[in-house]
C-alpha cells in the first residue's frame, strides 16, 4: 500500500510538471536558507555549551563602584582570586585563570621567519582540566610540567611548520625559546576560545610579579573560571568569593562580583570590554523567526498551487471513493504527495548547502567548514524536513481527501471555508512577509549610510595606523635614556619623507577610544562624591591638523611648549558634564596628580561606535603614545606605505611591519550590523522570489481556467490591456492589503532595531512607499506575464478547449 501511495504521487508529479518544478524551486531554495539561518542561530545559542559539566562553570564578573551614580563591569579579576577563591570555598571544584594579549600583537620567531599573532594566551595549569580541547599531537602533561612550553591549534601549527611534525619543534619570543609540547584541534565555530598559541600562565606570572603589576588586588587583567559541585547554592558561592575580595582589599574594596554561566557568556554585552566574541541574543530571536517565515513562504506555494487544482483532481477522489477508497486512504495518498516532494527539495537544498556554505561563511563571519559531520545539523535537516511535510500535506490532504462523490463542485473543505479564500489569505500573508523584509532592508542601509555619511567630528580619509611595540619602546628608553623617546625619534623620520602629509602620536585610534578613567580629576567646584568617567586620550601637537578636528573656544598644544605637558584640552560633553565654571578657558585643572590648567575646548567628535552616546573626554600631552598615524598625500598611498615600511625596519629590523587604514578600523566597529544588513538583504530576494514564483503559478492556473472566457472576451472586442486588467486586478489586491499589513509591523520592529544607536535615522514614510511600489512592480511583472501570455492568445483554439 505505501508503495502504491508513492508511485501514484510520482505519476501526479510527473502529469503536472510546470507546477512540480514551481513547488520543488521554491522548497529548495526555502529550505536551504531556512536551515542556514538555523545552523547559525544554533551555533550562536551553543557557545561554548560542548564543554564537560558547562552547566557547572562560571566566569567571575566584577562590578566596580566608580561613583555613586556609575559602576564599571569587568570580565577581568584580580591574579590572586583564583587561587584565594579555591583555597577558603569548598563549593569550588576547580579555579583557572586566561590573560589574552590582545591589545597588541605577539612577535615569533619561527625558523629565523618573523610571525605576528593576535589573541595570544596565557593559560593556568589546570586549563585543560576545565575546558576540552581535542588533542592531536604531543601531550598536554608536557606541557604543564615544562615553563618553557607553548600549545598550538593545528591551524597555528600549519602556518608556522607547514607538513612538519610542530611537536618539539622552537618558538623564539622576547628572546626565549619555547618548546611545542602539544597541538590541538581548532576550536569549533561556537566557542569563544580562540586563541591559537597558549603559552604556561606560571610564565606571565613571573614576568608581571617582576614587573611589581601584578601583587596589587587592585589589578583586574586575568578572567578567571571557577567550576562548582552541582550541588552547590550559587548565592552562596558569590557571597563567599565578595567576601574574599573584601578581606585581601581592605580599605580599597570598592566593589563586589557576580557569577555568569559560560553558556551566557557569549551574550553578555554589559562589560566595559571583552577579550571574547559577543552577540545580541536578540538578533538570535529574529533570525530564527526569518527562518520560519522563510519556509512558511515556501510552503504556501505549495498548499496554493495544490488547493488550487483541486477542482481537477475532483474527478480522481469521486471516482476513487465509489470504488470503495475511504477518506483515510486518500489522506494518506496525498501526505505521500507532501513526503515525496518535500524529501527531493530536501535533496536538493543539500546540495545546494554544500555550495552556498562559502558565500555563507563570509556573510555570517562564522567557519561552517563540513555542517553534514555535525548531528545538529542533521537535527536541523530532519528538523525541517518535519515541518515541511506538516505544513504541506495536512491542510490539502484535508480537503482532498474531503470532496464527497455527489458534491464535488461546491467549494467547501470540511471547515467549511472556501479555499479560494484560504489561498488569498496565504498570498497576502507571503507578501506581508516580503515587504516587511523590504522595509527592513532600506531601514538598515539607510542607517549604515547614515553612518558612513555622517561627519564623525573628524578626518579619517588615508590615514595609516602603526603601532610601536611597547617592550621595543621601552627597551630603547632604557638604553638611550628616559629623555630618548622611539615613537618621537621614527615620527619624525616619517615627517622628512617625501611621501607623506602629515604624521602624529597618540596613545590610540581616535575611531575607537578604549581608556577610561574615574576618580582621578579634580577641578574647581567639584563635588568631592562626584566622580565621573572620563574617556582620556594623550595627543601631541599634531593631532588636531590631521585628524581635522574643530576647536571650540581656546588653543589646541603649541610645539615644543614644555608647559602644555600639564595643560588640558576638553570636548564640549565634559565641560556640560563636569560644569565647570565660565570662563572654561584658564581654570585649573588636575589628572592623576598632574596640575594644569584647561586651555581648550575641542567640538564633540565620535570617538566609538554611534551604538553610545559621546561621552567626556579629557586630551593631555603626555609622553606615552605608543600609535603614529600617517596621513598620505593625495594619490600616494602605496608610495606613503612604502616609505613607512623603510622606517620602520630602520628603528624596528626585528619586528614584523603592520599597518591598519583607519577607515577599516572605523568600518570594523560596525561589522556585526553589517553582517546582519546582508543577511536581511539575501534572504529579503530569496523571500521575494519565492512569492512571486507561487504568485506566478497561481496566475498560471487563473489563466488556464478562464480560457474559455477569455477567448469569448476577445471576441466580443475585449482588448489586450482590458483582460490583462481582469487578470491582474485580484492579485494586486491582495499584495495592497499585504502593504497594509505590513507596514505597521514593519514600523514597529525596525524602531526596535534603532533604538540600539544612540545616533540614528528617522523612519519615513517614503521607505513604506517604496517597498510598497517594490511588491506591487513584482506582483505586476509576474501576473502581467501570464495574463499577456493569455490575452494574445488564439480565441477560436481557446474555445475549442473544450
């Protein structure tokens, strides 16, 4: 019986190709973006889940209280609270320590070859313990037991050794070889740990406690991990950890932690800053609703264009229940239908995963390398596959299956409910659908332009960025004395060269400002209890002209003045903030002891992303500025790249020459709103495309079954434009009533999605207007075809279909 179900679907398949291979594009093409959106929505909700007992292991928070009003949140923990922690709490199984150097870049030396790496670690003894890596070479005990080790990831291993066995093999840093003890798997897409050279923490320690930087509890530059018994009360194990911070700071404890799962750590965007990747839980939420609403589109082709030839498969159910068929039997028959073609769109929509799995990595910045080894992925096949079969088979089933012998022409499913109407309800549901994604997708490139087109406060245009490492830097200081400064010796050098425009220092990128500081100001008329957070940024006098950035009131540094060493330049925002009393200018002014007085003010300028607010920000001219910015004359860029390169090997032979345009920096700081920009734009064209491929075969049908009364029409003196109207008019309809729909929904959640920015634009009616026009051309273009196709067609053979 289930063989003869699936050969009769087979032959219907094959009888009605036209309308099978309408079904079985837009289930393909459905199905393979809803399960990519899924595999990404899993990847993002399984970080770092795949770690043994995961539900057991906590990162330590801490909540710093800066003032009475604000409180800073850190990832990052003192040294020693790992170990104090373990020690005096019996809940605590296990405590380990990272510190990821990714503030500036690693120099190796591999086989006399210069390597530079980001993300480098620093990992406690029992990291391991903690976490699972998949070992491959060598042996993780080594590695614990030797200081002078170093761990690599296989992807880190065959960029430094290529073929060549990395266990034993030298890695030379900072003048000390390390011995390649193990290599390990890379770590999967959804795990936050991504560092790809682990070195012994036992040997950062040593470094930092000679360096007296790390003894200081105050000091809060390691995330620290602890895994507690199951059995423990997680209030307990926070109260018991405060109180260990309390005891060892003393006087200056001035804040308090919280215990967050590892699971959540990947969507915990509250930190002042993070060594690890995050993500908006929320966005996580939108695309998973997309993914359904992807394949309830395809799916709707599917019940339309079947409960459309419904009435030709009248004959067929009579025939087949006078025969003796129950209702049961035909039910079954067409589910077989639904399995049958949603298992070859399944096959299909494998494939093309498989193809689409490059184009996808690159828009979703994730490494999907071979999905169809991972069972979540076959679960999310399967998964889909499910719910296809659902959505296709049982409403048609239904009905088909419902037809009585003697009343098959009525139009009434068992619900009572006329099909055609269930079909116009499903088509203006596939275009709501489509214009709220249009909507959607002028909303976020409208607010990308506005971002790209938006005066920052500053010029960014052909500006290299360099950074001067800081034990290079400090090493020179030591040799040639304090007063000898590296940055200033290389920037001037940089200034005699032909190629280049105009070159300053600073302490960071001006596109991303990170240092913050509070409680460290004092001015007349401050409040002794208020302590604001200050974004602070060391310059020289050459910073203003090259980043082009407007003076207020006041002076920007004089060159050379030693007196301006102590003087302060603040942005309009921190003269509100602070209120300072008028005049600004000439008011005294104090930072971490260093008395000056205010000497300008600078105009506000976007000195992070436009997600937040500007804040104060406090200018000074110290000597730390370990960052030289280039500015190339017009037209000269690769010449100024090439004279930079020659002075930096002058002053640095033994470092690796790296540069970042601060355009990409600037770019970089809204790469995941881009990412979800193409997102919603790709899938946005596939959901059109869909609905207008079910919108064409409807109008297919509409067409074949008023043939007859075309061919009258024109007869009667009907003209092209006047039946293409009749043809047209209903489905336009209902894609205006899906603008109707949609608009108010579309409104509402993209306001949702905007108020993310602190800088953002207006929605305008314009871009209803316009998805609006962008749905009704598509609509118009796919029925327009068939309806031409029918209105030119010959009357006399049209009336002779019958």
């Amino acid at each position: 019986m289930l063989k003869n179900y699936f050969i009769t679907a087979w032959r219907n398949l094959w009888r009605n190709k036209s309308i099978a291979v309408i079904n079985l594009f837009g289930l393909s093409v459905g199905i393979t973006a809803a399960v990519l959106i899924l595999l990404w929505v899993q990847n993002e909700r399984n970080f770092d889940t795949y770690h043994p007992d995961a539900d057991n292991i906590y990162r330590i928070v801490n909540h710093i209280k800066v003032s009475k009003d604000e409180e800073w949140v850190w990832e990052s923990s003192p040294l020693e609270l790992a170990t104090a922690s373990k020690a005096e709490i019996p809940e605590i199984i296990q405590a380990t320590r990272i510190n990821v150097a990714d503030w500036s870049e690693t120099v190796f030396a591999v086989n006399n070859k210069l390597f530079s790496e980001k993300n480098c670690g620093y990992v406690d003894s029992n990291w391991f313990d903690m976490f699972h890596y998949d070992l491959k070479q060598g042996s993780i005990q080594a590695f614990v037991q030797d200081p002078f080790s170093v761990i690599l990831t296989a992807s880190k291993a065959a960029k430094f050794f290529g073929d060549v066995n990395a266990v034993g093999q030298t890695i030379r840093m900072d003048s000390v070889n390390y011995t390649v003890k193990a290599v390990v798997k890379d770590n999967p897409a959804n795990s936050s740990f991504q560092c790809g050279i682990m070195f012994p923490f036992s040997v950062f320690v040593a470094h930092e406690k000679k360096n007296g930087n790390e003894i200081n509890w105050n000091n809060y530059n390691n995330v620290t991990f602890i895994k507690i018994k199951s059995t423990a009360r997680l209030s307990d194990v926070v109260k018991k950890i405060n109180k260990v911070l309390a005891k060892n700071k003393g006087k200056d404890s001035d804040g308090s932690i919280t215990l967050h799962t590892l699971a959540s750590m990947h969507f915990d965007n509250h930190l002042q800053s993070s060594v690890f990747s995050h993500a908006e839980k929320k966005t996580t939420y939108i695309f998973s609703i997309l993914a359904l609403l992807l394949l309830l589109t395809a799916c709707i082709n599917y019940v339309n264009l079947t409960t459309a030839k419904a009435s030709l498969r009248a004959k067929e159910v009579s025939i087949r229940k006078i025969v003796g068929a129950y209702s049961f039997h035909l039910f079954f028959q067409f589910i077989a239908e639904s399995v049958l073609i949603s298992i070859i769109s399944l096959a299909i929509s494998i494939v093309l995963i498989q193809f689409s799995i490059p184009f996808f990595n690159q828009l979703t910045d994730r490494e999907f390398t071979s999905p169809f080894i991972s069972i979540i992925t076959w679960k999310v096949l399967m998964g889909t596959l499910f719910a296809t079969i659902i959505l296709n088979g049982v409403y048609p089933a239904l009905m088909l299956s419902s037809f009585k012998p003697l009343n098959v022409f009525r139009g009434r499913n068992i619900l009572k409910v006329k099909d055609s109407g269930l079909r116009k309800g499903l088509v203006v549901f596939q275009f709501t659908i489509s214009v709220m994604l249009i909507v959607g997708t002028i909303v976020v490139f409208k607010q990308m332009q506005f971002i790209q087109n938006t005066n920052p406060g500053y010029n960014r245009s052909q500006i290299i960025s360099i950074q001067v490492p800081f034990k290079e830097a400090m090493n020179y200081a030591q040799k040639n004395g304090r007063d000898k400064s590296l940055v200033s010796l290389m920037k001037q050098e940089l200034i005699n060269q032909a190629n280049t425009q105009l070159v300053t220092a600073a302490n960071q990128p001006i596109v991303n400002i990170q240092n913050r500081q509070s409680g460290s100001s004092k001015w007349d008329g401050k409040d002794s209890l208020y302590n604001p957070t200050l974004v602070t940024l060391s310059v020289d006098e050459n910073y203003k002209d090259i980043f082009e950035l407007q003076m207020k009131e006041g002076r920007w540094y004089f060159p050379g003045s030693k007196d301006d060493a102590k003087n302060y330049i603040l942005n309009e925002t921190a003269v509100k903030q602070l209120n300072i009393h008028q005049p600004v200018i000439g008011q005294r002014f104090s930072q971490n002891g260093v008395a000056g007085i205010i000497i300008g003010i600078v105009k506000d300028f976007h000195h992070g992303s436009m997600h937040s607010k500007i804040e104060p920000v406090l200018i000074y001219n110290n000597n730390w500025k370990p960052y030289l910015f280039v500015k190339a004359k017009e037209g000269n860029v690769k010449q100024t790249l090439a004279s930079i390169q020659t002075v930096w090997h002058q002053f640095l032979p033994d470092e690796p020459f790296d540069y970042t345009f601060l355009d990409d920096s600037f770019n970089s700081l809204y790469r995941s709103d881009l990412k979800i920009s193409k997102l919603i734009l790709v899938f946005s064209i596939i959901t059109i495309i869909i609905s207008a491929l079910g919108l064409f075969g409807l109008a297919a049908f509409m067409a074949e079954r008023k043939t007859k009364e075309i061919g009258i029409r024109k007869i009667l003196g009907a003209t092209i434009v006047s039946i293409t109207a009749l043809l047209s008019k209903e489905f336009i309809g209902l894609v205006i009533i899906a603008i109707i729909i949609a608009s108010p929904i579309a409104w509402w959640s993209m306001n949702k999605w905007l108020e993310d920015f602190a800088y953002r634009i207006n929605i305008s009616w314009w871009m209803f207007l316009l998805a609006g026009l962008t749905a009704l051309l598509v609509a118009l273009l796919t029925v327009s075809y068939q309806a031409i196709k029918a209105a030119i067609a010959n009357p006399v053979k049209s009336l002779k279909t019958e």
